[in-house]
C-alpha cells in the first residue's frame, strides 16, 4: 500500500473509535471530520483513487454522513434543549459490531492493495534513456478482412521505443502504464478492467518528446509482437531493457486480435473472438490465416520504417534506423508471428519466440535466421505424455511443428525451459500481482530472467557480440535449462 493510503486507512480506523465513544462532542466531531475530508483529499489528488480501495471508501463515505448527522444534531440540541437532554447509553453491542464492521473493511483494502500493489518498474541496465513516440499506419495495399465495411484498409497502431542521452531525459515528465494494458489483462483473466484501472498511475522510465540520442549513427531495431487479446504495452520491463541498450523497439497492435487498439481518431477497434470449430485441423487452419495477416503487418511495419529512414515526415527517426541489423520477437501468437516472419522475410536476421506455435510456412520450411524459443515450465509439463492438464499452446500439431522447426534449421537454434514460469510470465504481470503470478520468485527476478535471455540473444545476433547466457547453464538464473536436442550452433560449425 501507498503511504497515503495506509494514512486513509488508518483515519477511517481512528475516525470511528471516536466517533462511538465520543458521539455528542462536537469540537472532536468537527476535528474527525476535517481530518477525514483531508485524508481522502490527499489521497485522491496524490495517489489518485482505485478499485482496491473501494471497502475502505464506503467506510468513509458511512461515516462522512454519520458525523455530519451528528454535528447537526448537536447544534439542533444545543440551541433548543441545550443541556437539558441527558445523553443516552452507548450500546456496548453497537460499538462492537461497528468497530468489526470497519476493520473488516479496512482489511479488504489493505489485502486487495497487497493483492494488486502500486508497484515500482525495475531499472534498465543500461545507459540510455528511452523516448517513445505512437503512430497510426494504414496499409493501403491490403483490405481489412474482419471489418464489415467493404473496402476498408488494414490499419496498426505502433509504438516506437528509442535511445535518449541521460542529460535530454532530465526534467522530463515521465509516462505511464496505459489504460489498454488493463482492457488485456481483463480478457486474458477474466477479471474486470476496473480492478487494474490504476495502472495508468504507475510511471514507467520513458519519456515523450526528447531527441534520439546521437552517440551512435545509428541503432539496430526489433520489432516485437504481442499475443493474443493483449497490447502493445504488455513487456514493458522488457522493451525497456533493450532500448536502454542502445537498441530501437518497434511494438505493433494487431486489430481483432489484440485486446483493444485505440485509433487517434476516436475509434476503437477490440478483440474477436475465435469462432468454435469442429476439429483441430480446422482450428490450426484458421491460426494459419490469423499469423498470416500478422506476418503480412511486421513485413509491411519494416516497408514502412525502410521509408522513414529515407524520409520521415517526423523528422524522428531519418537515417537513424540500421536496417542491416533488424530482428524480431513476440509472446504467444506474437511468438507465432515471430516465426513465421522468418520464414516469409529474409530482412529479418534473428526471431525469439515467448512460447508461441508453429502456424504457417514455418512448420515447412527450413529457418535460415538464428532463433530462439523459451518455453515455460507450466507449458512443458503440460506437453508430456501423462499430464493432466494441458495449456492453450498445447495443440495436437504443436510438438510435431516444434521438431521440425527446431530440428530443420540450418542456423543457430536455442530451446530454453524456464521453471515456475507459465504462459504470461513473459509479460510484466508478475509485477501487476506478485502474490498470484510471481510463482516461486521475486517479480523482479521473474521479468529479469526474460529480458535478460532477450538481450543476450539479440546482443548476439544482431550486435555480434558474444554472450556468456547463451552458452549455458547460468548460476543467476538457475530456473532456465537450455534443451540438448533442440539446442544446436549449427553457424559456429559451419564457419
């Protein structure tokens, strides 16, 4: 909990207790009062109010009501009886369901602000800073085929992250989780948006406005993917972490399949559901069609950024962008999407999957791009033989697809298992609620293990430098165990 929540809290606890024992003393009914008002006034302009305070807010709102009641009744008697009446006898039953009323209250706050805490966002290593920017594209060769409007154009929304000097950032206001993170967490988890709308009162480390960086000519760039019913803003820790390192990250929103993308003019486009289907073959037929509209979006996010850094009417990212280092990744059916932008577009020079499928040419066709693929310890049990449950990504084709990819590549393959990791570890919500998805670890320790393996990997292949994570077992990251069969340096031997 907040300082000042703790403060409202305990004011309403305190308000309480005199306001049953001392319930006809108007100079401490007016104290209490004024103390109250002032609590939640702090409170809300400070911290802003949230969800998880709402038990805590009907106490005050109760006893707001009650004490204006009283100082009213106690101007009444004094003006017209005056000392006249004597004061009743308290109710010692009264007090005593009162007083566990509230405490019962002000635990419901305080365990939902433990359940879902205003936290802090890890600092990225290194030594940038991180500006962003958003941009509305509008793909004017392909025609959007989940709109109902004939002729309508395939649109994204993107965000771009890129390195800032420490110096430009300073004084700079800084940004916070969007309220679109809340509307993703929503449908993945089936709980109301509202329970995450103070996400937009955690700040982050990035800036809007500042100047790229020019301590290098130019920065390599990943583009990143997002699952399913999720957002562009899903990783952040993540995309931190690689800018701060000198690298451009470019996250696309896919409409229909992203939670909600929110267009600059006003409209708004959610989430469609997958219809039901019959069969498997018939499913995994329609994922191929859904990943191939989202290889065709990160193919035509690259033509687009090929244009800016010739000419960019934003006069942001012109000759800025080394598009002779470009990689990619993405989480779930990003991580789909990574892989099979692979296997359509040789720009691409190194792809990391986040426990994604195979949907696609992939599963037929022989990688030439270095690429990893990190797997959850929840997935991998549920892929053995006598498991009981199984995940999402469990599909009847997946392990098929998984060995042919992995085992038909002709460059460097990395298959890493990560325990106490499930699907959505990937993402920053073990730092949203470290009680229910931070399994066996520190949040911090659960977003630093994927973004650490993400640097290292793209550090690798995209910056050639050599990474001591990659070659491994790691003592700092014991949880992850890199797969022999799958695991292979097939360029090492080939040079």
């Amino acid at each position: 909990m907040r300082i000042l929540e703790w403060i409202l809290v305990l004011v309403t606890v305190a308000a309480t207790v005199l306001m049953l024992v001392f319930p006809k003393h108007r100079a401490m009914t007016v104290g209490t009062l004024t103390a109250l008002i002032l609590a939640v006034l702090l409170h809300g302009l400070i911290n802003s109010f949230r969800v998880q305070m709402i038990p805590t807010y009907i106490v005050t709102l109760v006893l707001f009501i009650t004490l204006i009641i009283q100082l009213m009744k106690s101007y009444r008697n004094s003006r017209y009886v005056q000392s006249a009446l004597k004061p009743n006898r308290r109710s010692w039953i009264k007090m005593t369901l009162a007083s566990i009323l509230v405490l019962a209250f002000s635990a419901g706050s305080i365990i939902l602000t433990w359940l879902l805490p205003a936290f802090t966002m890890p600092e990225p290593t290194g030594t940038y800073a991180i500006g962003t920017f958003s941009q509305h594209l509008v793909d004017e060769s392909r025609e959007e085929t989940k709109t109902p409007e004939a002729g309508d154009k395939r649109e994204l929304m993107i965000n771009v992250w890129y390195p800032v000097d420490q110096k430009a950032a300073q004084g700079l206001p800084l940004e916070h989780y969007p309220s679109e993170l809340g509307e993703a967490i929503s449908l993945v988890f089936g709980i109301p948006s509202q329970v995450f709308s103070y996400l937009d009162t955690i700040p982050t480390h990035v800036v809007q406005g500042a100047e790229m960086s020019a301590a290098q000519n130019k920065y390599p760039v990943v583009l990143f993917s997002p699952g399913i019913r999720s957002a562009r803003f899903q990783s952040m820790t993540m995309i931190e972490e690689l800018v701060s390192h000198g690298y451009i990250v470019v996250v696309i929103d896919h409409p229909y399949t992203s939670a909600q993308v929110n267009f600059p003019d006003g409209h708004a486009v959610s989430y469609m559901a997958d219809p039901e289907f019959a069969t498997s073959a018939e499913l995994y037929q329609y994922n191929v069609e859904g990943i191939g509209i989202r290889a065709d979006d990160a193919s035509f996010v690259l033509d687009t950024l090929t244009e800016w850094n010739s000419h960019d009417p934003n006069q942001r990212l012109q000759g800025k962008l080394d598009l002779d280092h470009v990689g990619i990744m993405g989480h779930s059916y990003g991580g789909a999407t990574t892989a099979e932008v692979l296997a359509q577009d040789e720009r691409f020079q190194a792809g990391l999957s986040l426990e994604g499928g195979f949907w696609g040419s992939v599963s037929r066709t022989a990688l030439k791009q270095p690429f990893m693929y990190i797997m959850s310890g929840g997935t991998a049990k549920s892929l053995e033989p006598d498991a009981t449950e199984t995940e999402k990504v469990a599909y009847p084709e997946f392990k098929p697809d998984l060995d042919r990819v992995m085992t038909s590549s002709l460059n460097d393959t990395y298959y890493l298992t990560v325990e106490n990791f499930f699907h959505q570890s990937f993402t920053d919500i073990s730092l949203i609620s470290p009680k229910l998805f931070a399994r066996g670890m520190t949040p911090e320790h659960n977003v630093d293990i994927t973004r650490s393996y993400t640097l290292a990997f793209f550090d690798r292949y995209i910056k050639e430098e050599e990474q001591p994570l990659l070659q491994g077992p790691s003592s700092q990251y014991t949880e992850a165990t890199y797969d022999t069969k799958y695991t292979k340096l097939r360029h090492q031997k080939a040079e």
